[in-house]
C-alpha cells in the first residue's frame, strides 16, 4: 500500500541553522506530495506541493523537490528561524477519484534563539 | 474567503456515549474528508465525502459515521465511545477535480476527550 516515511524527531536547531526533514514514500505510480505544518494548539496548514517529478514546491523560505528515482521529497529551509517551530508533516495523495491524504508520523522542530 | 471551521473545538465525553462534530468546508469546496490524529497512530483518514456520498472510507469500525449535506457541510458522529476515541479530528475541504492532486485545507480540529 501507499505510505510515507519521515525522518525521526525531534529535531533542535539554533536559529539560522539549515533545516532538511527527510522524507520518503512508497506508492505505485505518481502521487502528489505535500509539506503540511502544525503549530501549537491549532490544524494543518499547506506549506507546500508538488505534483509531478522534478517539481519544486516552494514557500516561506521552504523548498522540497519531488524525486521520483529516489521516492523522495525532503524538506529544507536554509536559514531557520524561531518562529519556524511546529511539527511537519509529509503526505502523498494518489487515489484518483477520492481526496485521501496519507500522512508520516510528523517531526517535530524546534529553533533555539 | 473564510476558511474551514469545526465545531465545536473542544468537547468532553465518557464513555459509551455518542458524539457529533461538524465541519463547514471553505465555499465552493465540494469534497470533505475527516482525519483522527493521536500521538500513538498519528494522522489517519476516516472518510471522504462529495456530493453527499461517502467516496472513500479508511480502517476504522463502524461506531464512526459520517453524512455530507447540500451545501457542503459535513458531520461525523462516533457512537459508543471508548477512551481510545479520544484525539484531535480534523476535517479538510477541497475543489476536487477526481485527481488527488488538489490541495485539501485544514480546520483547526475539534479536541475530543473521552472519560
């Protein structure tokens, strides 16, 4: 079946540090792939996609690249920042026809100042 | 444009007893799916639905129920409920256009706890 692995957490960096968030999936076929982030008390927000391989999706700094040969789609930032602490989660969505998400099990970043 | 709103945000519960949650997606979004996130299973899929029918449904038992109405809004209902229910349920709205490629977008979540 379809699924998606994430590196394990939780992960501390100081502030400007560069970020990578490892992320690899397994599914038949081309799925989208997605970068949602959660921060305290509150839900998903999208941070990025990409849908197609050799896509970058890019937000805030953010940047992932869809890489079909190594089933890949890390997520990097290169300088952090405080403010930039939540949980990440990578997701694929494949079924046609249906919105399903599945999810890695999220890494939880936090910056020291 | 407003976004997905869940209501309510925080509910208490014991056990055996039931409970509805409800989701209004963003306007215009066709497709509703629902999602439970726990710190021991993590975020995993409850069902999907479009046009009032349920178009996809994940590995829970039947206690977990859903219905879509006309205008989009969606509710779930989880009957009989165990101390295992208790989690974060999330519901997510999108476009749909049958490919899996939109982007689903998140409400806030509705905190249950199960006594």
């Amino acid at each position: 079946g379809n699924s998606v692995t994430q590196m394990e957490g939780p992960v501390t960096l100081s502030e400007e540090a560069f970020l990578t968030i490892n992320c690899t999936y397994t599914a038949t076929g081309y799925p989208s792939l997605f970068w949602y982030v959660q921060y305290p008390g509150e839900g998903l927000q999208l941070l990025l996609k990409a849908t197609k391989a050799d896509d970058k999706g890019s937000n805030k700094g953010f940047e992932a690249t869809y890489r079909k040969e190594t089933t890949s789609f890390h997520l990097e930032k290169g300088s952090v920042q405080v403010s930039d602490s939540a949980v990440y989660f990578c997701a694929l969505s494949k079924i046609q026809g249906a919105q399903k998400l599945v999810f890695g099990q999220g890494t939880r970043l936090t910056i020291n100042p | 444009k407003a976004g997905v709103t869940q209501t309510p945000r925080y509910l208490i519960k014991t056990r055996g007893q039931q409970v509805t949650l409800s989701c209004s997606p963003i306007s215009g979004h066709r497709s509703v799916s629902w999602y439970q996130q726990t710190p021991g299973q993590g975020l995993q899929f409850l069902f999907e639905y479009f046009s009032e029918t349920q178009r996809n449904k994940g590995n829970f038992p039947g206690r977990f129920s859903g219905r879509q109405f006309s205008n989009s809004r969606s509710e779930m209902n989880v009957s009989t409920l165990e101390l295992g229910d208790s989690a974060l349920y999330l519901c997510a709205s999108s476009w749909d256009r049958g490919l899996g490629t939109d982007t689903q977008y998140f409400g806030p979540g509705t905190r249950l706890t199960v006594l």
